[in-house]
C-alpha cells in the first residue's frame, strides 16, 4: 500500500511540474532540446515584431527607388500615362497578401488586378502601377486594396 501511496505522489508532483514549467524546457526533456532554444526565440522575435499591417496607402504619380510615394494626390492631369498606389507595410510574411483591383468608374469597367505575395518575412513598401500608353481617359476612377482578402481601403481619384 505505501507502494502505491509513492507512486501515486510522484505522479502527482510529475503532472505539476510538467503543468508549471516554461515550454521550451519541455521540449528538452522530449529530446527537442536542440531546437528548444531556437523555437522560443522564434516566438520572441515574433511577439517582439508584433502583427503584419499596412502603416499607409496612397495614390501618388510616381515612387522613388523603395517604392515610397512622390507626389501623393487623388487628381491626376489628363495624359497622364501612370497612376501608382504605394504602400508601407510592416512584418509581413509569406502568409500575408495585397491585392488591388482598378475600376473605371464611368463605364463600371474593372481595368485590371494585381496581387503580392512577399516570398520572405519583410517590411517596407510595395507599389502597384497602372499604366496606359495613350494616357488615362478623363473621369473618375476607384482602386481597392485588399488585405489577407479583406477590403483596407477603397480610393477614387481623377484624370481631368
């Protein structure tokens, strides 16, 4: 009996301490312990960065060799041939997506889709541009982004 009262005790401690101890000191008691380390500092490097999000998006004509926006605006001179959207993004991973889809408002026509998909974790700024070799038709148009699938922002702007 007092036998069984020990093992029944030493169970009991060893479910505590398995409950109570850090995750990466577990891990070495399984024979992970090579990658214990590695994987909490994984977990730290992300917990340091925080979530994938866009810090702007905006229309510009033009982006400088980073693809930062130059000379922001939502009218455009008519000839204009390139329209751009620029945006800062931060901790992005494989995982994350833009896509933008351009509409022509006066005849309700979508232009075209782009997407992105970074290869890579990163942060920084992506630009996607819209080109038409005879220049853009005057009128109104409307751009939307969209985030992991879900609508970020929605931008008409002109060419007048």
């Amino acid at each position: 009996m007092k036998m069984k009262n020990r093992l029944s005790l030493i169970s009991i401690a060893v479910i505590l301490m398995m409950a109570f101890m850090p995750a990466s000191w577990i891990l070495s008691l399984t024979g992970c312990s090579k990658d214990g380390g590695k994987i909490e500092e994984k977990v730290q490097e992300v917990l340091k960065k925080g979530p994938s999000e866009i810090e702007e998006a905006v229309l510009c004509k033009n982006t400088d060799s980073n693809y930062a926006p130059i000379d922001p605006t939502d009218i455009f001179p008519s000839g204009t041939n390139e329209i751009c959207m620029s945006i800062k993004f931060k901790n992005f991973t494989s995982k994350d997506s833009l896509k933008v889809v351009w509409r022509y408002i006066e005849t309700e026509e979508e232009i075209n889709t782009q997407e992105f998909n970074p290869q890579e974790p990163c942060s920084g700024y992506h630009s996607f541009n819209l080109k038409i070799a005879e220049g853009f038709p005057s009128g109104t148009y409307n751009v939307k982004l969209y985030f992991n699938g879900d609508l970020y922002k929605s931008s008409d702007f002109k060419v007048q």
